[in-house]
C-alpha cells in the first residue's frame, strides 16, 4: 500500500476540476498543468500549484508526455490521474509514468494496450463467455474466406478497424457485390488514421442501444460493476444524454450483463475505473463491443445511482487498497440523467460556436449537480473540446428526473455563444425519449433544426405577450432581443424565470 500525498493531473476544465476536488476531500495534494490558452483557467486557479507545459494546441502542451513527467517530478507529486481524452488510454503514458516511479491512476499499460485493440479485446473476453456480435474473431487475410464469414452471419455487415474505436473506421457493407470495395477502403483508411490495417467483420445490428456498465478493479483480483449507463442518445458518437439505469433492463437482464461486464475486466486482469460497452439488437440481446480503460465523462451518472465517488475510489485502488464493499452492496439508487452542454450551434450542424461566455448562470436545487471549469466572463477556447458543462439531475424515478432536467435547463442562462441546451430540451421533451422507447438513431430520426426554431417562436411570442403586461427593464431587454433577433436568441432571453 503506498499513501499519495500530491496529484498531478494532466488534463483541464472540469475533469481536472472534479479529479481535484477529490484528492482535496483526501487531504492530497493537487498540481494542474496548463497551456498557454488555459492560463487564467478555473483548474489552474483550483489547485494547490500549477505547472505551465507549452503552447496552446494539445499536441505541443497536454499530450506531451515527457513535459507532464518532468511537471510531476518537479513539483514533487507522486501520482498522475490523466482524466478523459488526452493521454488517458495512452499505453506510453501509463507506462512512463510507471518507469518514472510515479502511480498512475488508471489501470496497467497492459490492459490499455489490449483494449486498444478491438481484436486482442474480442480474442481475450470470448474466453470467458462474453456474448460477441456474431463474425470473425481474426484479422481478415483473404477475401473469399471473409466473404464465406459475411455469407454466413447475413448481410448487412459492418467492417471495422481493429485499432480503430469509438465509431472511428467503420463501414457497412450492404451485401456481396460491394463487399470488395468496402474493404479495400476499409483496409486503406484503418492504414493512413492508426497505421494498422487490419478489419474484421461483424454482423451489423441496425438498430441498436447502446448500454454500458461501469466496472472497477482493485490490485488484489477483485472486480466488480456499479451498474449501467444508457447511452443510446448520441450524434456522430457524440454522447448527448446519458442516465442511469437504463429504462430497458430487466433485474436479469442487468444482473447477466453485469456479470458479462465483470468477465471483460477478469479477462484482461483490470484494475481501476473501466467501462464495458454492449450493444442490445431489437430482441434485447446483448454483445460486448469494447472496453473503455478511462474514467468517463458520463461517470457522474452512475455516482449519483450508487452513492459513491469514482474518483476518491480510482484514488483508493492506485493506492493499493481492496475495493471496500461487495458486488451485493451495491444497490440503484433513484434515477440520474446527464446532458453536456456544449459551445455548439444545433441549428448550424452543431457547428462549435467558441466566444465569451457574458452571462454564465447556473441552475440550482435539490438533485442538480453541475460540473464546469468556466466562470461568466470567460472564454471557451478554440483549441479543445467545447464542452462547456454537464448538467446531472437526479431524482426517485425516470420521470421527476426528467421533470428537474426540463427545470434545470430552462433556469441555465448562457449568453454570449449558442449551446446544446436548448436541443436537449427537445430530447427531454420528446415523447420517444420520454417513453424509452429510443435508439442510437434517435438524433439521425427526430431531429432537425426547425423543431427549436418552434421552440424559438413561441418563446418569442410569449416574450411579447409578458412585455404588453409587465413594464420593468428587465423584461424590455427580453422584448427588444426576442423582436429584432427572435430566431437566433431562442435561448439567451428566456423568460420561464
Ligand atoms: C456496431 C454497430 C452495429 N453493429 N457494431 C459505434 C461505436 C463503436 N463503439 C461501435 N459502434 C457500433 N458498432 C455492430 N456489429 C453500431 C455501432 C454504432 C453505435 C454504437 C453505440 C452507440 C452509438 C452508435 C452509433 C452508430 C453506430
């Protein structure tokens, strides 16, 4: 057991946040490393120290690994925690900062590597009885074998990239005659984006829910699972909504994918935070996609079903210490739901809409959590990711919690830049959503721009009809902006106070 005294985490906005107000509960220490974008940033005024470790692309600062290990080693902290993106599914990294004589808060660079890859994963989980979709379980070497494979599970087929995740190189193959060329193409772009070309082929499941289970691992071989997190409501494998538990899962259904979940994390001897992704087809069978060797953005969902906190628990687990409780601890807990807010414009393809957050007010009250690295005032910067915040309500039941989102997003004022928001209101209002009865094509089916354009003029015309009654400046505002730029303020001005 060896005792962490200070953190580095290597990473920014509100993970580094979230990370950092863990180690402090802990009585650790906390050091942020930032670029030059990030120097006035919450993480950086957060912590105990700061480290400055280049410029502001990623590439030349947050993904440099010798700069974040000699940070480490300079400012005297023994751990790093790498967050989500970056360098969190590195191998290199975790194994460096190993070799450095530092714990890494993650699990060993070998189950890293293995899950990396989508093959090694599939190969080690079949093992122990993980249901995969139906396909090869090798690297596809010659065409005539691969097209007796396709023949055999039925067209459509999907090809994918063994290095590939996350959605990255995948092509479906609608029957025989474009097996060939989707291939080739498969094989050539899986070379140039991961520098390995090998595919393989799986049944494709045309309308599938995405559910994952959080898992943990200790050092001494224990592994168990804090349930699931429904992921179906996604864009471009972009997460939009997540919640917990799923609306669709049966006591048994959950206890066997839970099991299943365990088995994956068994399979490559894990330990730390993981994530097991299945896929459910329309008969609500279940098949391990991949594993995700990282905290999660969503994790806040399945904290707040289980009462506990991941990362004082990763913190736990780098230590050495046993998980403290039994898989039959463990019991659901009410109903969360997440949506990320992101610096985007979904009526202009979700293009990011980076700026200056002027007026940045969050919602609050019983069951609301929001977790954000930005002040009003600040600027989301160009070089990352534009997520600006997760918004998480938690109640007893599916519907009050959805209830409280409704609440919770029309008391978010964000001016300044366009955001999410309004679009997950459109989700959480959706009678599809609301019934659970939704897969990943819920985005690709239901939405379109005009629906918040509808959204957009009735608040409009409300906003008129509140101005002709009520005469205090604070509503004149609302009615200049909702008359002169009525489509575009659908959300900066809206007057359910
Ligand atoms: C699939 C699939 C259908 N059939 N595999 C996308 C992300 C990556 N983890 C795997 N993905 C998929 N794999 C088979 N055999 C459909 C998807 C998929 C998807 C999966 C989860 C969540 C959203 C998705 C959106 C599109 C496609």
């Amino acid at each position: 057991m060896t005792k962490i005294t200070k953190i580095l985490v290597a990473n920014r906005g509100e993970i580094a946040i979230r990370v950092m107000r863990s180690a402090r509960e802990l009585g650790i220490l906390t050091v942020a490393v930032f670029s030059e974008a990030d120097r006035n940033a919450l993480h950086v005024r957060y912590a105990d120290e700061a480290v400055f470790i280049g410029p502001p692309p990623s590439s030349e600062s947050y993904l440099k690994i010798d700069k974040i290990i000699t940070a480490a080693q300079k400012t005297g902290a023994d751990a790093i925690h790498p967050g989500y993106g970056f360098l969190s599914e590195n191998e290199d990294f975790a194994q460096a900062v190993e070799d450095a004589g530092l714990i890494f808060i993650g699990p060993s660079a070998k189950a890293i590597e293995l899950m990396g890859s989508k093959l090694a994963a599939k190969a080690a989980v079949a093992e122990f009885n993980v249901p995969l979709v139906p396909g090869t379980a090798e690297p596809i070497k010659e065409i005539t074998k691969a097209k007796q494979v396709a023949r055999h599970v039925g067209y459509p087929i999907l090809i994918k990239a063994s290095a590939g995740g996350g959605g990255k190189g995948m092509r479906v193959v609608e029957n025989e005659e474009s097996f060939e060329e989707q291939m080739d193409r498969a094989v050539s772009e899986a070379t140039s984006a991961f520098g390995d070309g090998s595919v393989f082929i799986e049944k494709y499941i045309t309308k599938p829910r995405h559910i994952e289970f959080q898992i943990f691992g200790d050092k001494h071989g224990n592994v168990v699972h804090l349930f699931e997190r429904e992921c179906s409501i996604q864009r471009r494998h972009q997460k939009v909504v997540e919640e917990a538990p799923s609306s669709i899962l049966t006591e048994e259904k959950r206890r066997l994918m839970g099991e299943a979940a365990v088995n994956v994390g068994k399979a490559c001897g894990y330990y730390g935070a993981g994530t097991v992704e299945f896929i459910l087809d329309d008969n609500l069978d279940f098949y391990f996609l991949e594993m995700n060797t990282r905290l999660q953005v969503e994790h806040p969902v399945t904290e707040e079903i289980t009462g506990l906190d991941l990362v004082k628990l990763q913190i736990k687990i780098a230590e050495g210490e046993p998980i403290p409780f039994k898989q039959e601890d463990l019991k659901i807990n009410g109903h969360a739901i997440e949506i990320r807010v992101y610096a985007e414009d979904p009526a202009n393809n979700f293009l990011p809409d980076i700026g200056t957050l002027k007026t940045y007010k969050r919602p609050q009250g019983h069951g609301i959590r929001v977790d954000d690295g930005f002040e009003q005032g600040m600027d989301i910067p160009f070089y990352y990711d534009p997520m600006i915040a997760k918004l998480i309500c938690k109640a007893d039941t599916r519907e009050a919690a959805i209830e409280k989102m409704k609440r919770a997003i029309n008391e978010y004022e964000i001016t300044g830049l366009e955001t999410t928001l309004g679009f997950c209101k459109f989700v959480m209002e959706h009678e599809a959503f609301r019934s659970g009865n939704f897969d990943t094509r819920f985005v690709e089916n239901y939405f379109t721009p005009s629906v918040l354009q509808a959204t957009c003029e009735d608040e409009a015309m409300i906003a008129a009809i509140v101005v002709t009654h009520l005469s205090n400046d604070k509503t004149m505002q609302v009615k200049e902006t909702a008359h002169h730029k009525p489509v575009s303020q659908w959300k900066k001005n809206r007057i359910t106070r």
